[in-house]
C-alpha cells in the first residue's frame, strides 16, 4: 500500500481519535465501501457523521499500520437526523454534549445545523438552554465553520493552514472574504505568504497586472525580503527595478507606485549620501531612534570615580590577575563613558575584560544588567561573570499585542532598573532590536557593547555593530594582543592569520587545529561522518554530542542537508525504541539535535516553575519525546522545554551540521569545517574566521587546500544598505 500516487477514498467520519484544535491537525475513522480505514491530516473540527471526499497518498505507519494521509478534503455537514445525532453527541461543537444533542434534535430534526448557525436564539426553546448560552453555541459554530473552511481553503491552495487562527484573528468570520477580495494581504510580514503564491491566487480570481494593490505589494513584499537578507532601506531605482521583474510591469509603472506610496506615507524615502533610500516606516524609525540614543549616550558627561586606579587594582588583585594596558584602558573607559565599545579576536582577553568591567561596576554600586542575543550566548557571559544573563528578548519582556505581534514590556516609559547594561556578541543584533533594547534604557544608563565586528553581521537587517565602530565617534577599544596562554593555540593564532588575510597553518598535527585533505565533497562528507561517529569518540574520547559540524553552504554532498541526512543515520539510527515523525523529506527521532530556523514568538516553554513564549533563529535542542499520533515533538532547549506543535514543523531542521551563519553565537568544545567549495558569496574570509572562532578545544578542517585559500583571498563582505554609520558620523 505505499506509495506516492494520489488516490481518492470518500465515507462518513465513523470516530475521532485525535484532534489538535490550534492547528487541525486529525486522526479520524472514516467508514468506507471498503471498510474503516484510518485517516491523517489537517481537517479541523471534524465531526462524527460528516460526510467527506479526501484525496490523498497511503502510508504505512510503523506502528498504527496503513493509514490515509490527507491532501484535499470536499466536506458536507450531516443533514439527516440520524447524523446530525452522532455529529453533535460527538462534540462537534464546544458546549454540546449528547444530552443537549438529543433535545436539539428532537425539537428541530434536520434543520437543527441551520437554525444553530442562522437563528441560535431559537436554541432557547429547549429546556435548559438560555439565550445567551443559545447565542454562545450559535456563535462557537460560527466560529469553528469559519476556521474549518478558512483552513480548507488555505490548504487548497497550497498555504500553511495555521494562518488561519491569525486571519480569523484579525478578520473574523470575514477571513476568507478579506482575502479573496486582497489575497495580497498575506504577503505581510505577519503572514509571510511569498508574493508569487499570493499573485497567483489574486490573477485567478481577476485582479490585473497593472492593478496599484498589486505592484504596492511587490514594492513591500521586496522591502522585507531585502530585510531579511540584512538591508535597513533600498535604493529607488534598484527598488522600481526588482518590482518590476517580479511583477512583470516596467520600471516606470514600479517608480510611479512607489512615488505614491512615499506621498501617502506606506514607506519613506530620504537621500542618503546620494542616494535616495527607500525604507519601511518600522525600519525607518529603528535607525533613526537608534543614532538619536547613541549620539546622546555619546554626548553624555559621565563624572569618572575619584578613586578609579584603587578600585581598578582591588578587582586585579581579587581575580588574581594583572590587566594589559589596553585591558586597563577599556575598564577606565567603561567607568567614565554612557556608551562604550569592546572588541577583539580570540585569546585577546576579552573575557577578562569584561569581568574586570562587572567587577568595578559592582565597586561602584551600580545595577548591571547582562544580556546576549541568545540563549548560549547569554549562558555563556553568565558563567563569566559569575552572575544571571538573560536573553535580549527576555530582559526586555517580550509579550505580544492583539494582532500577534512582539512588543516589549521595557521601553521609554517603562524603562529597566540598570545604571549599566553589557551587551554580549552584539555584533548579532540588528537594528530593530538594537532600537528596543535603547529604548529601554534610563537616560543615564551607561552601555557597553562587546563583540568581534570581524564575524559575520546579524541575520536581521543592519550592521549595527560594525557600523557604530566604523562611525569613529564611540569610545571604542579594540583589544588585539594575543595572551601567552592563547599563543599556544592554533584555532587563535589561525584565527587570527585568516582574519590578517593570512592562510591558515595547515600542515601542523599537533595542538588543538587539525586539515585532513580530501578532494571531493563525497570525500570529505565520509570522512566526517567517520570522525563523529568513530575517530573522535574513540581516539581522542569526545563525545559526539560535543562535537558540532559546521558548513559554508547547505547545497553539496559536504553541505548541512546531506550532511545531516548522513549524520542522522550515523548517530541515531531507526530503532524500535526511538519514535519518529516525517515532515516532508526530513524525519524527526527522539534524540536528535534541532535547531529552529526562524524567530516564532507564539511558542510557549517551560523552565522549572517558569513560563513563557518565544523559541528563536538558532536556538539548539534535542528532541526529548515524540507523540506519533498527535503529530507532537518534545524539544528541549538547553534548559527550556517546549511542546512542539506538527504545524512548526517547517520551523525546524537537523542540526547535526549548521552553516556559520547559524552557529553565530555559539561555541563549541569541537568543530568539524566542511572545506568545501560553494557559491562565491559563502566563500569569504568573514565566514571561514566565524567558523573558526566558534570552536573552544579543537577545530578540524576537512576538505581542500584551495578552499581554505579562496576563501582566504575573499575579504569583500557582503555590503548591507545601512545608514547607521553615516548618521553617527553625521556623513548625510
């Protein structure tokens, strides 16, 4: 019975054996001409005695035996009485139960449905039955038919049905008119629909290509993807030019939109050096809000201790240590700045640094708050200086608005506590974070920002930390001597020659950086495979979990998708013990590494006593538990448990292997790098020394020399659309 091919089936619902009202996600007995067979998929508020006509594929669950998983569904609401019965005994609808169900039918027969969805007040007739319960099951049916055809409807046309809780959210029971009449609404950055499905859909029902909703969302849908690959704004010309292409109009009727939709106020445009930059109102407004704090933190007299050199040594003299003048300096600084900057490579003593600021802080009698952009992140500054850090998002006390949106609790008016906030591995924080966290802040809170500005930028749009280094008008000390103690290791002096444009030392077997040579990328994948599974465990006792495979590119057979594929049936294998669950090509065991893939802010996690919401782009878990039937992963999340909902699945991926861009944060006791080639953009000096500097014990390169040298020989990093910089350096 396995197989690809659509087959069709048709029957009445005989049996509900599991059903997830947030997503739809159902297992249901459906009685056929051929017997009852079992059927899965996303059919929401399914009822017993419903009649249905499924299209789907056959397949074989390990457990469970043949099943029927669901492609499309034509569905009809029982008419006789007999199934109006069953449907509503079977709690179709929230607050009916059979006993009502037996009143209901027997007073109206078979047009009870109708009377609930189209008169319910009529319902009250029925003894025991108010108005305003008669008003609530009429209402809750309304709702439920509402979310059931808006979920039909979303899946015939091949869009994620957990859109619809947001959509019936914001529209109500009008959702599915809201989009037929501008499906380009889905294309928002709430939504995140791709603007071809949603065109697709808007031309089949007769929208013109010239119609200005249509090119206006071309325009947005080019903005936020231009954002996500890191761009703040976007040039008009080159804005009108990618309209066009992806709307098949020309240039004009593309700068002619967006010249009325700067009069009207949808976007802003401002000249930038030249350059007349288009951008988002929201982005627009981060930047800006972002220079106005730092240049009045800049401005910003802070009186330095009269006792500073006294205070300096009795921290030294605690941590046992002797600060190197520029160590010294960047303490004096932060004691005697609002804003501050610390950066340097490994084994620089940042750290060290860092501490000492925390120390002298806590001399001074100022509250500190820490924070990172992630969990490992903040995980980590925490042990360093030996007191909490929190992530930004949860120092800032994310919640979220009607519309599903984050907002934080912190902002001007209800600002942190802290006289000083240190900020971790800010060159990962865009601009709108940046601008919520100094929002946040008092007036008179003084910032430290540390970070490497040689590692690759945020995920979000910005450079920020690079930016505000490059503005030359921030107090910035940048530490470069290597420590005694790190000299003797490769991974730091390496690091440190790639970022100098140097090749790296490669022949050296001893240490703590190691180059296995392999020409092909089959080569190299085999071999790492070899070194998790066996040579590292076996030779020098690292424990597989210990050790993190690290790509340039996710393409190859030495990229992060074959990678992991291998890596998975290396490490954890199939096993009558280990449930799983298949999501497109990718199947999820119990005890595999995963990493989330974008930023979902609905999640809600579990820390002992402590709960709340949010999972984010680059967090790392291992699958604890997996519920077969409900289409459920358990995932723990360093030390936060999250119930992991079938219709976040595309949310995830095997983390087996990463690309750099996602281990940005993060460090490793062991890192494998996948030297090999990819496209020229991932082939940078900028990518092969974040690889590098995200390994702690051991570092090794698989792959060929002239990998490592081309990507060496690339210092051009990709340039990002940013006017942070220039507006500190007052440039406009």
């Amino acid at each position: 019975m396995d197989g690809y091919e659509q087959d069709f089936i048709c029957g009445t619902v005989d049996g509900i054996v599991f059903t997830n009202e947030e997503n739809g996600y159902t297992v249901l007995k459906l009685d056929t001409d051929d017997g009852i067979i079992t059927v899965v998929g996303t059919i929401p508020f399914a009822g017993v005695g419903e009649f249905m006509q499924i299209y789907g594929t056959w397949t074989n669950h390990p457990s469970y035996g043949a099943q029927f998983s669901a492609v499309s569904i034509e569905r009809d609401l029982p008419e006789n009485e007999k199934s109006i019965l069953a449907y509503l005994s079977s709690r179709a609808i929230r607050g009916v139960g059979p006993q009502t169900a037996q009143k209901l039918v027997a007073e109206f027969g078979d047009q009870t449905l109708k009377i609930i969805e189209n008169d319910p007040e009529k319902l009250s007739v029925v003894n025991g039955i108010t108005k305003a319960r008669a008003r609530e099951i009429g209402e809750t049916f309304r709702y439920q038919t509402s979310i059931r055809s808006l979920m039909t409807y979303l899946a015939d046309h091949a869009l994620p049905v957990q859109l619809a809780i947001a959509l019936v959210r914001d529209f109500g029971n009008n959702a599915i008119e809201k989009i037929r009449q501008n499906p380009y609404l889905l294309t928002s950055e709430q939504y995140g629909v791709e603007f071809l499905i949603a065109d697709k859909i808007a031309l089949d029902a007769g929208y013109s290509q010239s119609d200005p909703i249509r090119i206006g969302s071309g325009v947005c849908y080019e903005l936020l993807f231009n954002s996500e690959n890191g761009h703040v704004f976007v040039p008009d010309d080159k804005l009108a030019a990618v309209t066009a292409q992806l709307t098949e109009t020309d240039v004009d009727t593309a700068m002619r939109r967006i010249d009325e939709m700067v009069g009207n106020g949808e976007l802003i445009r401002e000249k930038i050096k030249g350059i007349n930059a288009i951008y988002l109102p929201y982005l627009h407004d981060a930047e800006t809000t972002v220079y106005a704090l730092l240049k009045s933190a800049t401005d910003r007299k802070v009186k330095s201790p009269p006792n500073l050199d006294p205070l300096i040594e009795k921290v030294a003299k605690r941590n046992g240590i002797t600060y190197e003048k520029k160590q010294r300096e960047a303490i004096e600084m932060a004691a005697s700045r609002g804003v501050f900057i610390l950066t340097g490579g490994p084994g620089t003593g940042k750290t060290t640094t860092v501490r000492g600021i925390v120390d002298l802080f806590g001399e001074l009698g100022l509250d500190v708050a820490l924070a990172a952009p992630t969990g490992r992140a903040a995980k980590k500054l925490s042990e360093v200086c030996d007191m909490e850090a929190k992530t930004i998002h949860r120092l800032l006390e994310m919640t979220y608005n009607e519309g599903g949106l984050p907002i934080f609790g912190r902002d001007e008016d209800t600002p942190l506590d802290a006289d000083a906030i240190i900020i971790d591995e800010t060159s990962m924080v865009d601009i709108t974070l940046m601008s919520a966290l100094l929002r946040s802040l008092k007036p008179t809170a003084r910032m430290i920002f540390i970070g490497d500005a040689d590692q690759l930028p945020s995920v979000g749009p910005g450079n920020v930390l690079r930016d505000m280094v490059r503005s030359e008008i921030i107090p910035t000390i940048c530490l470069t001597e290597i420590f005694r103690q790190a000299q003797g290791s490769r991974i730091v002096t390496n690091a440190h020659a790639i970022n100098h444009g140097e090749m790296p030392e490669l022949a050296d077997k001893k240490g703590d950086f190691f180059f296995m040579r392999r020409e092909t990328p089959e080569d190299v994948s085999d071999t790492i495979v070899e070194l998790c599974r066996e040579r590292l465990p076996k030779n020098m006792k690292i424990h597989p979990e210990d050790i993190q495979v690290i790509c340039p590119t996710k393409k190859t057979a030495a990229g992060t998708v074959a990678l992991n594929a291998a890596l998975q049936r290396a490490l954890n294998p199939p096993s009558s013990s280990k449930p799983e669950l298949k999501y497109g090509n990718t199947v999820f065991r119990k005890g595999d590494r995963v990493m989330q893939i974008k930023n979902n802010y609905d999640l809600s996690w579990t820390r002992d006593d402590e709960h709340g919401e949010g999972v984010f782009n680059g967090d790392i878990g291992i699958v604890t538990g997996v519920d077969e039937s409900a289409g459920r992963l358990g995932i723990l999340f360093d030390d936060r448990y999250v119930a992991y909902p079938i219709e976040c699945l595309p949310e995830l991926d095997l983390a087996y292997a990463m690309t750099v861009h996602k281990s940005q944060g993060s460090e490793f006791k062991c890192v494998i790098f996948s030297a090999s080639n990819a496209a020229r953009t991932l082939m940078s000096r900028q990518i092969l020394y974040t690889a590098v500097t995200r390994a702690k014990s051991l570092l090794v390169a698989v792959g060929n020399p002239s990998c490592i040298a081309t990507m060496v020989g690339n210092a051009k990093a990709n340039n990002r659309y940013s006017a942070l910089r220039v507006r500190l350096a007052e440039e406009i």
